[in-house]
C-alpha cells in the first residue's frame, strides 16, 4: 500500500500527464528559445507541492504546528546554529530580531546601529522602527560591500552592533570586519537573506553573529512560499523573537500541542501575572507589546523538503555565476564583480558593473526577455521613505550603483540552454556596439 505522500504524489503526476498546467508560478519551466528568461523563482519540483498538500490533509493545526517547529530543528541544525524561530517573512525575521536583541541587551533608544548606505529598506526599518539610530556606512567600488575603514571610522561610544548585509551573498573581507567588531565590543548581527550558505575560511558567515536572519521569498535560496528565519546560539534571543512573532506571549506550546492538559511546558496554568494570586492560562498573558507574524505549518513542510537541496541549489548557483560572469566580461566596459580569496559565495545573482551605457545594456536584454534586476535600492538615502534622516550626497559610491550596477540571475532555474540563449544575445550587443 502506498503512503500519503505517495498517493498524493501519483495523483499530481497523474493531472500531468492528463495535460493540466500545474505550477504555472514555477517559473522557466518547459523553457524554449523565445520564452522569457526570468532571474530566479522557487527551484521546486513536485515534492514541494506533495509535502504542502499532505501537510494540509494530515497536519493537526493550520498555523505553525509540528511541520515549522521540525523545520526550525532542521534548520538550526544545517546552518549551525542552536535555536531558530520561523516567521511570515524575511522583513518580519529581521523586525523581531533585532527586536530580541534590544531586550535582551538593553540597548537604549538612541543606540546606534551601522548600516551599509547601499541595500535593501528591510535592513534598516527595523532599527528605527524600534528606536535606534542606524548610521550610514558607504560601499567601496572593489566589492559593492560597505567600506570597511569607514566603518570603524563610524564607531561611537554609541555604538551596538553592526548589522551586515553582504549584497548578493558575496563576502567582503570578514577577517577584517570581525577585527573591528571584536576590538570595539559591539555585536555583529547578520542579515543573512542574500547569502544563505555563503562562507568564509570554509565557516558560513553567521557562525560569528549574536543572531541572524534569512528570507524564504521565492528568489531567495530557499522558498516556503513566503517566510522568514531567526537563528541564534543564545536561546533567551529566540524566546524572546518568537514572543514578538507570537502577539507577546510570554510563553507558548507548538501548534495543536497546547490542547495537552497543561502544555508543553507543564506550566500552562501556574501563576503567571505579578499581583494576581489565581491560576493564569499563559496563552494569554504577554510580555512584550509584539506582532501576529506566525507562518503556516505547510511552509514548514516545503521547508523541509527545499533543505534537502540546498547543496545542490549552492552548487549551481556557484556554477552559473562563473559561465554569466565569463559571458559578460567579454563586453567592452563591463566589470563582474569577484568572490574574495577566502570565500565561498553562494551567489544571490550575478553583479555586474558597466560603465558604458547601462540603460542600454539592460534594455537590450530586457528586450530579448533576458530579466534583470537593480542593484536594489541603490543608495537607500535617495528614497523618498528616507530622505530626512541624512543628506544621499554623503556617500557618492552607493549614489552610482544605480548609474552603473545591475544583476543577473544565477538561480537553478535558470539552466544551460537559457544561459547559451543569454550568450548568444550578449555577442550581438557586443558586436553591434
């Protein structure tokens, strides 16, 4: 007799094969010469979908439940670090982080925190949104990571931690950067969503952060559909993310677990609020003023199965960057952007620098439905959301990136032939130039 997982899996293949187009959201599928090339999407087959339908069929709670609490052990495990808690997305993963770390460290309102200038609003909303003060860090031309002498130059008695960001997943000089973290006391937080995998000196690069997150978007290395991950080796920092992610709670029970008699904790009933001497169910008493940013316990079971090829998702990745990166370096004025000595990036895309016509460039890849992308925001300052914190002008490297940088996708959708097709089309640029 066949399992679940098996039947369900047998009826997918069976629609399939009866001509229904299932998973249109899967992106390059089928792909033909012609059809457009997009730059990343879910590297999914049908075993996320079979997990996700059989999650919805046997899974004892809707929100997260038993599936997002394997996952989180899962995680935590293959990514080295003891504890994580699974949240809605990316943006939320970084909200309740450094959310924790305020609490837990005692940071003031006012404390600062250094940011690259270049990057991504994620990064940076969540230190003002809870009350600190990021401080602005350019990037240096070399790598497009943020200059790490201006760094250190930025360091107050103020001064809490700073939150890293490697663009695209590309390691800057981490020797240097854990130097300056080390000898100044202040706490290095990773913004892990662009580099998932990525390593120095053969260790990934979070193994020295107080805390970090990663996004599970469907261009990121791994998706959940949406989601988001806080990892951490202190294990009070993930109760306190996780009572943020769950509306305050002061404590909580995994998923249809909090129908046991008295939790998971065996301390469901005791006495929980200060001043009232009669037994509190803890579901309702809240210690923090948090958030409702819980995923859904199916995203825990497609979690489970994209960590199964996270390996292979790292291999590609590394693989298509060095066939785009011979590709466009072919073209008078344009610069690849280079992995360190020590580094082993696990690509995000592919950064390249052009120095002629940028807008031309992309528009003729556009053209031949090659898709590209910004160096995201570019100099964050220039936004109009961000405008009155400090003068965009302050930092001229970040104000060029959206002259001159753009990025190709590197992703395991994007497969031999899109690659052959994308360098058929970078020869006719290059040659009617």
């Amino acid at each position: 007799m066949y399992s679940l997982n098996e039947q369900v899996g047998n009826f997918i293949l069976a629609l399939e094969k009866q001509g229904y187009d299932l998973f249109p959201y899967l992106p390059n599928r089928d792909w033909k010469e012609g059809d457009p090339i997009y730059y990343s999407g879910p590297y999914w087959d049908d075993q996320e979908p079979t997990a996700a339908i059989t999650a919805l069929l046997t899974g004892k709670w809707l929100p997260a439940g038993e599936n997002v609490n394997k996952f989180e052990r899962a995680f935590s495990k293959q990514f080295e670090f003891d504890y994580s808690v699974m949240v809605n997305s990316g943006s939320s993963a970084n909200l309740v982080m450094i959310a924790a770390l305020k609490k837990y460290f005692d940071w003031k309102d006012g404390d600062e925190i250094l940011v690259c200038a270049c990057g991504f609003p994620t990064t940076i909303n969540p230190i003002i949104q809870n009350g600190l003060k990021p401080v602005f860090v350019d990037i240096n031309e070399d790598d497009l990571n943020w200059d790490l002498d201006q760094l250190e130059s930025k360091i107050t008695d103020r001064t809490v931690a700073a939150f890293s960001s490697p663009v695209l997943g590309n390691p800057y000089d981490f020797d240097k950067f854990l130097d300056i973290v080390d000898r100044h006391g202040i706490k290095y937080i990773a913004d892990n969503c662009d580099s998932l995998g990525s390593k120095w000196r053969g260790e990934l690069l979070t193994k020295q952060a107080v805390a970090a997150s990663c996004s599970f978007y469907p261009a990121h290395h791994i998706c959940t559909i949406e989601g988001g991950m806080v990892s951490s080796n202190i294990e009070e920092v993930i109760q306190i993310a996780r009572s943020f992610a769950w509306w305050g709670r002061g404590c909580y029970c995994v998923g249809a677990q909090n129908k046991l008699p008295n939790g998971v904790c065996g301390q469901r009933f005791d006495r929980w609020l200060e001043g009232y001497d009669k037994d509190v169910d803890h579901k309702y008493v809240f210690g923090v003023q948090g958030y409702n940013l819980k995923p859904a316990d199916l995203q825990g079971s497609i979690g489970l199965v994209q960590l199964t090829k996270q390996d292979e998702i790292h291999r590609i990745r590394r693989l298509n960057k060095t066939r785009l990166h011979e590709i466009f370096s072919k073209i008078d004025g344009a610069r690849v952007i280079e992995e360190k000595e020590h580094a082993e990036t696990s690509w995000f895309g592919v950064p390249i620098v052009y120095e002629g016509n940028k807008t031309q460039l992309v528009k003729y890849l556009e053209d031949n439905k090659i898709q590209t992308r910004n160096y995201f925001a570019g100099n964050i300052l220039m936004h109009p959301a961000y405008r009155g914190l400090e003068p965009y002008g302050n930092y001229p490297n970040s104000c060029k990136v959206l002259d001159n940088v753009f990025f190709l996708g590197c992703s395991p959708v994007v497969t031999d032939p899109m690659i052959d097709y994308i360098e058929e089309v970078v020869t006719k640029f290059k040659n009617e130039l």
